[in-house]
C-alpha cells in the first residue's frame, strides 16, 4: 500500500506508523547519499506569504475592466500571470499526483496556496526527484509565478521545487485529523499544523496581549518586570510551589502574584505600572486552572477600585473591538443550542457582593448579625462550612455556591467581606466590607480589583490575621512580608490595583472553553 493511500485510510495502528517512518528514512538516506541531504540547507529567502500572494494578485485583478468580452479577459488574464514571480515556504498538506502535473497544497503561517508542478517546467530529473522524495508533511520551497487556473484557484505555478525538510513521521491522516483532545495538548505542534482554528486561537491570543500593552501604554503607564522567585509568596490565596536556591542555600518560592512587588514600585513613585507575566499555584487542574498561567496586574496611583472598574470596562471593549472587530462576542451555547452573545459594549452591571447573594438566594446578609446567625443560615441552605470561617467568609460561600454560575453578562461584584480581603482598604461607612470587585462574565472570575490598602498599621493586623490562618493549618494564607511593610511605612498614595487572568480572557475572546485550548503547553500529568 502506498503512503499516499495509508494516509486517507482510518486512523492507523501504530506498527503501519513505524512502516512509514521506515520509508521515510530510506527516502532519506537515499538522498543524503546522492548529495541532496535537506537538512544541510540553512537559509531559504522566502519573497512572499501565501497571504502576500494573494493580496498582490487580487489588488492587480481588481484594476481590471469589468465589462471585458471572454476574448480580451482571457489576454488580460495571461498578462497578469506572467506578472508576479514569488518564492514560497511551506509544509505539504496535500499532494494530487496525476502523471507529469502535480498539485500540492502549501501552507505557511498566512494561509495556503496551491502550487502546480510540471514536469517540463522544472526539468525531467528535478521532477523525478521531487515524486520519489517527496511526501506529505515536507517543509517545501517553491519559486514560480501567480496564476488562476480554471476553476478559479489562485496558485503558484512552479519554476524550481527545493525540499528543506524531510517530515520522518506522517501527519495524522487528512479526514479524522488529530482529535484527541491529550494527544492534541502533549503535541501541541501537530495540532497547530493540522487543525487551522488552533492556529487562529492563538494567533489571536497574541494580537490580544498586543492590544492590552498598546492600550496601556498609550494610558500612561509603565510596563516592567518583577521576581519570579521570591522568599514570601504573597498577593493572592493559593499554596506556592517550592524549591531551593544552592548559591544561597535558602529556600524560595515561585510567585502566585505579581501584587506586592508592583505596589513597591508605587511607593517609588511610578504612579501607573503593569506587569504580564506567568505566576504560579500550586492547585488543581481543571477547565478554568492551569497550575502556571499569565496573568496581567497594574497599579495606578491617586485613583480606587471605582477607577478600576472604568479602566476596565474600556480595555475589554478595546481589546474586543480590536482582536475581534465587535463588542459582541459569542460564546458557548445555551440550552437550545444557540450562540450565548456577550455584550462587551453596554455598561457592565455593578452589584455589591450582599445584593447579589440576596437577588440568587434571598438571603440579606445586612440582616445577619454575627457569624452564629450566619453559620445558622448556611446549615438550613445546605453550605458546607469551616470552624474557622467568619461571617464574611460564609458570605463568600454562598455567593459561590448560589451566585457565580449565574452571572454569564459581565458583572462587577463589588464590596467583599474584609475576611478574604487581606490587602483591601475598608470602606469607609462599612468596615466589616471593602472596597473591592470582581468582575465575572460566562460564570468564571476574570479580574480582581482593590482599593489599595495603604495603612501600615492595618495592613500589619491583617497580615497578622493571616499568620494565624496558616497556623490553623491554611495553606493558602500570606506570610508577613517585612520587606513589603516597611514600603508601606515609608508612604504610598491612595492606589487603585487590579488583576486580570489573561488565559480566561482569550477564552471569553476566542470562544474556548477550556484554559487548555488557549495554553499552548498546558500542565499534563506525565506518561509513564
């Protein structure tokens, strides 16, 4: 059986893909021994994108008369063949071998182009060559000119066919492609080459990333960059990965946030400064966690959290607008299998976090009195507890268990409990709560935004606070950052923070719905 037929058979066992490896190699060493070893070629000067053709040939074809009669179109058409010689790069997708022609489908990181090979036009022996090494899966480089054929195909009709690299491993075959979702994330570059929406995911977590810090920048701030290992793996609530520095012979830890390094540079009088950076947690994997992620904070003196959910809502706009080309957005589907739109462009709903539990459950949390009463609720609502947990806790709770998965529109919750809010200034008129959102859209938690706390002496006591979380055996509670409290003891401004998962936001943005399909290399338990 020919390779060319194995590939459009069904998936194959895996001693056919040692047969064809085997094939491959002997192609190759054939060609090593007549001097024609591929991978001795190191550079290969490329002229032109598949895209680049297609827009120079379409711009050319658009200055032609509109009324011409078949006669003249035809010599119209002849002459603009012959205009543009290009050279291309690419893999072979596809190969159509019908005697002394060939169709290949070329594809580049652009798009794809046919390419038409004939025999007597790159030379008997070059032709020869070209069928009997080639295969599917070869890096190719074509140099030839632009042309339609009859059905109206733009191609390149081949002049000179160089191979630049021998694929030793068939692609997975044409018509199932490579579906499984494991082997699509362990090899994550056969996804790329084979399924075209992966490439455009994230092509386009790319041009979002670029939209964020062209956004930024032209609002005035400062991008920088902070330690990843750290002493004091504060900022957030989560467990921190663990190692040891031998220079030093101390212990350190990967960072879970950004926060702590970036308010020290507001101390230093940066005043608006943003960081996009991988932080690491050492938790759980699932649809909406990776145990290492990207995730964006910034900082902006002389302004709060009302500042930041202005900011906020303009950069999501900016980014969707930009990346997307609308504010209107789809993503997932609902119960009658219809598109869920989200709307990026009207103003975000703002609820204070006691409003929402409220509106969900119909419980007031303004009418509970102390955290007996609220223990008292959350037995009758069926909400699993801890001895630990105050009321603003289970305040929390229950708007995780009743509210969250409701909120698919975008949503500020706003005003948490102080108790899970260790570095928020308080409100002012209500110091059990604290001037602090989140913002939640299709159910999942996309940023979290304070106002600063910048009181030494308070922060001190809730760094305290915390101290005696771990020693109840809380995993995920901050240790007193010296460093980061004497910052605060030589004075910083009234500040408005924020942070964004920036993997969540290409999944509201491409449509995915696992953080995996927007990773290229996600967290995978490894194979023994």
């Amino acid at each position: 059986m020919s390779e060319q037929n194995v590939n459009e058979q069904a998936v194959q066992p895996a001693e056919d893909i040692d047969a064809l490896r085997q094939v491959r190699l002997d192609k190759l060493t054939e060609m090593q021994q007549s001097g024609n070893d591929p991978f001795t070629i190191t550079k290969f000067d490329v002229t032109a994108s598949t895209a680049d053709c297609r827009a120079m040939y379409e711009a050319e074809e658009a200055k032609l008369p509109a009324d011409l009669d078949e006669e003249a179109k035809k010599a119209a058409y002849d002459t603009l063949n012959e205009k543009f010689t290009v050279t291309v790069a690419g893999r072979i997708m596809s190969w159509r071998k019908m005697g002394k022609a060939n169709f290949l489908d070329l594809r580049d990181r652009t798009g794809r182009i046919q390419v038409y090979v004939r025999m007597n036009d790159i030379g008997e022996e070059a032709f020869t060559a070209f069928r009997k090494y080639g295969d599917i899966g070869d890096l190719m480089g074509i140099t030839g000119t632009l042309f339609r054929t009859r059905t109206g195909e733009l191609s390149v009709h081949a002049k000179k066919v160089t191979m630049l690299s021998k694929s030793l491993k068939p692609l997975p075959e044409k018509f199932h492609g490579l579906t499984d979702r494991d082997t699509r994330y362990r090899q994550r570059y056969t996804d790329l080459i084979m399924n075209e929406d992966v490439r455009d995911t994230f092509i386009k977590r790319s041009r979002i990333i670029a939209a964020i810090r062209s956004w930024l920048d032209a609002q005035g701030f400062l991008e920088v960059e902070t330690p990843m290992l750290v002493a004091n793996a504060g900022g957030a609530a989560a467990r921190p990965f663990e190692t040891h520095y031998n220079a030093l012979d101390e212990d350190v830890k990967l960072r879970i946030s950004l926060e702590l390094y970036l308010k020290r540079l507001i101390v230093g009088g940066l005043e608006k400064v943003y960081e996009i950076g991988r932080v690491f947690r050492n938790e759980g994997v699932d649809t909406k966690h990776n145990p290492e992620f990207t995730l964006m904070e910034l900082y902006q003196a002389y302004t709060d959290y009302h500042g930041m959910m202005d900011l906020t809502e303009n950069m999501f706009r900016h980014i969707a607008q930009t990346v997307c080309g609308t504010t209107c957005i789809p993503f997932g589907k609902d119960e009658n299998g219809e598109d869920i739109m989200i709307e990026l462009g009207k103003p975000f709903r703002r609820l204070t976090m006691i409003d929402a539990v409220k509106e969900y459950t119909g419980v007031d949390f303004n009418l509970i009195p102390d955290t007996a009463a609220a223990k008292k609720i959350a037995d009758e609502k069926g909400v699993h507890y801890e001895k630990r947990h105050e009321k603003g806790d289970i305040l929390n709770l229950f708007f995780d268990e009743f509210v969250e998965e409701k909120l698919i529109q975008p949503t500020f919750i706003m005003d948490h409990p102080v108790e899970i809010s260790p570095l928020t200034k308080r409100k002012p008129d209500q110091p059990d709560y604290v001037e602090r959102f989140e913002l939640y859209i299709t159910a999942r938690e996309m940023c979290n935004a304070y106002s600063e706390l910048n009181d030494p002496i308070d922060q001190r006591g809730r760094f305290e606070a915390q101290e005696a979380l771990i020693a109840q055996g809380d995993e995920e509670a901050n240790h007193i950052d010296e460093d980061f409290m004497n910052a605060l003891e030589i004075g910083m401004p009234p500040t408005g923070g924020i942070g964004f998962g920036i993997d969540r936001l290409v999944m509201l943005m491409t449509n995915s719905q696992s953080i995996r399909d927007v990773i290229l290399f996600p967290t995978l338990k490894s194979i023994d």
